[in-house]
C-alpha cells in the first residue's frame, strides 16, 4: 500500500508498519487521520480545562474503529489482528494519551471483559451497541485501598440474594465511570470468596461516581471514585464466563500489551514533537538540531522506539498466536513504560523552557506518561511477575 509522507511516521525507522497487511493499514492511517483532524484540536484546551470533551463520541462512532477486535462486531465485523489493534493504540496515543485511555478503557477493558468473559447471550446483548459506541464502557477493578494487592485483597464484596446480586464497596482510578452506560465491577463473592464480575447499569440506585480533580496527568479522563451502596445486579448481569480472579487475569494479561502499545505511542508522540522543534529552533545562529547533544538526544529516543516496537511485534505474534503468558505482557510492559518515561524526559529536555507549557504539546505528553507506568500493573509488580517466571521463585509479599 502506498501512502503520502504525512501518512508516514519518521519515527518507524525499520519500517514496522509494513508488516501489516494492505487493508488493515488502511485501518491504521484512517486512525491517523482521525486523531489529527477530530482530537488533536480539542485536546489541549480540554487537558488544561481538566475537561473531557463528550462531543468527541458522535466523531468516534462516525469513525466505526471500535470493535475492531471482536469478530462479528463493529463495523470492520471480522476480528483484525493483535498486530493492528497494539498499532491502532499507538496511534492514538501518538496524539494524545488521555483520548486513547477513554477508547482503551471502552474498546479494550470493558468490552473484551465481557467478549471474554460473558456468555453469547451476554456478548450479543451489549457488544453491537458497545461497538457503535451508542453505549460507553468502563472497567473497575482497583480500589481506594487495594491495587497492586487486588487479587488477594479485593474489598468491594457481592452477596447473592435470589435472582440478584448485592455489592458493596468501592473503587478508585475508574475511566469513564462518570458517564459510561455499562461499567464492568468485579468483587468478591462473599459465599465462595472467588472474583466475579458484573455489569451494572448507568442509573443502578446505589451506584455513585465521583469525578476525582486536581490530577497532574490524564486530565482529559474522566477517572472516578465509585461509591456501591447495596447496588441490586440481576444475575442476568454476572458475567457467565468468570468463576474466579484466574480468569479475570486473561483480561489482564491483555490488556496490559495494550499498555505498553499506548506507552510506545507516547514515545513517538514525543520524539516527533521534539525532532520538529530541533530543527526549527535557532541557538547561536543555526538550528539545535546541529548540536551533536542534540542529536545524541533525538537518537537515543529513536532506539528506545524502535526497539520497543520490535518487542511488541513479537508479543503481537505470541498473542495471535495464543501462546502468550502473563510474563510475556509484564516484561513490554515494564520495559516500554521504562524507555517512554526517558524519551519523553528527553524530549522535553530538547525544548528548554518552552518544554513547560502546553503550547508546544511536549509537557502534555511528559506529564502523561506518568500515569501509563503506574496503571496496569507498576512497572515494580510487573518486574516480579517476570522475575517469578525465569527464576520459579516468588518474590510477592
């Protein structure tokens, strides 16, 4: 497939994107297209504001890009590759990671829980509207005071009460929960002290978010905290396909590639931000990019892309492939979400003072990237996820 020069990356040095195939590189350049035109606009004004702007569902579901994973639904209706899909949240990201999350959260989290874990009845009850985006998704796992430790120590409880369920509790850090229509909440069956996982229902009495303010990164997700006060769920909206955090680990375990593509998109974001301005800035009467720090600078961030990209071919490979382990998505995402934060110090670096404020885009991304190494897993738990697996030996307290 040829492509125009703005269709192309300068940052895709070994040319990765020429290993998908023609069609879904289509896919990938209208994405591209799309976050240029649709949201690259909207997005500082909204980071700064703390805002997400909630026009920007009508532009997705014109777009038809979500349920590109799901075979038989969206628009695309057979499943893409894990290839295209790990490209298209690069992409995203490339443009803004706080847009990418919001789809993420939909199109990845929430939607794969329940293509995953719910039954065929399940799937085709909210999967088509999900994929047209006339209903938004949100994920909620983590809590006030449970992360790294949610396995183990999840609070958030569920008490079976005839046809229904009861839960109670809280989480914290949920995307999109303020106004999704269906948010996938796991807690602990009181009765068997196994993880399931529900779909309650925008407007469920009992069920409160929380918008939570002053964060430094991810400005334009909306994250909640979720209040759940005697939430009533039918049994009709527990997953079919979950009997225990086993099985919610196969959504992680995914979803946590999905991280480290978004974590390379940063990359890229940044490193093109940051060439451009090398090149068009003057210090002693010729542009920076001739300095050979500079240069060291731009290179440096050049190999830390490409070799997360190869890396997360491979896992793409692994994926579709079906043999990938819960070590493999550790390690891509331990070592890309390390490498992203240098490129995007690096990047920042290049810009001097004016790396600072948001109308050069570069401390957007700097400060974003500080939320993508923590979320999914720190790169601390990841670290050990993988030590486990090459040394057989469990360093977890």
């Amino acid at each position: 497939m040829t492509t125009t020069l703005e269709d192309q990356l300068v940052a895709d040095f070994y040319d990765y994107e020429t290993l998908l195939s023609d069609e879904e590189r289509k896919l990938l350049v209208k994405a591209r297209g799309f976050m240029r035109d649709e949201v690259k606009p909207l997005v500082n004004e909204n980071w700064a504001a703390g805002t997400f702007p909630k026009e920007l569902i009508a532009k997705f579901r014109e777009s038809g890009l979500a349920g590109l994973p799901y075979e038989g639904y969206g628009e695309h209706r057979a499943a893409t590759s894990h290839l295209l899909t790990g490209m298209m949240a690069m992409e995203m990201s490339r443009t803004d990671a706080s847009v990418a999350t919001f789809f993420g959260v939909h199109n990845g989290l929430a939607m794969y829980s329940i293509y995953s874990g719910g039954s065929q009845e399940q799937r085709d009850r909210w999967l088509p509207e999900m994929a047209a985006m006339d209903k938004i998704g949100a994920f909620a796992m983590t809590e006030p005071l449970g992360g790294s430790d949610v396995a183990g120590g999840m609070r958030t409880t569920a008490k079976k009460d005839g046809d229904s369920w009861i839960l109670n509790g809280a989480k914290r850090w949920i995307g999109n929960a303020t106004f999704a229509d269906y948010v996938v909440v796991w807690a602990r069956d009181v009765d068997d002290d196994n993880v399931k996982g529900f779909v309650v229902e925008k407007g469920t009495p009992g069920f409160s978010p929380v918008k939570i303010e002053n964060k430094i990164a991810f400005r334009i997700v909306e994250n909640a905290e979720i209040t759940l006060t005697d939430v009533r769920v039918p049994e009709a909206n527990r997953l079919q396909g979950i009997d225990s955090f086993r099985d919610v680990a196969e959504i992680l375990r995914a979803t946590r590639g999905g991280v480290a593509w978004q974590a390379l998109g940063v990359m890229i974001g940044a490193y093109e931000l940051a060439l451009d301005y090398a090149k068009e800035r003057k210090q002693f009467g010729r542009p920076i990019a001739r300095f050979q720090l500079v240069q060291d600078l731009l290179v440096k961030s050049l190999g830390n892309i490409t070799a997360s990209w190869g890396m997360l071919v491979q896992l793409a490979r692994l994926q579709d492939a079906g043999i990938f382990k819960d070590e493999h998505s550790s390690l891509a995402k331990a070592f890309v979400t390390s490498r992203m934060r240098e490129v995007v110090a690096w990047g920042r670096e290049i810009f001097g003072g004016n790396g600072i404020v948001l109308d050069h885009d570069i401390a957007r991304f700097f400060a974003d990237a500080e939320a993508i190494y923590s979320f999914e897993g720190t790169r601390e738990m990841n670290t050990l996820i993988v030590g486990k697996a090459i040394t057989g030996q469990s360093a977890f307290v």
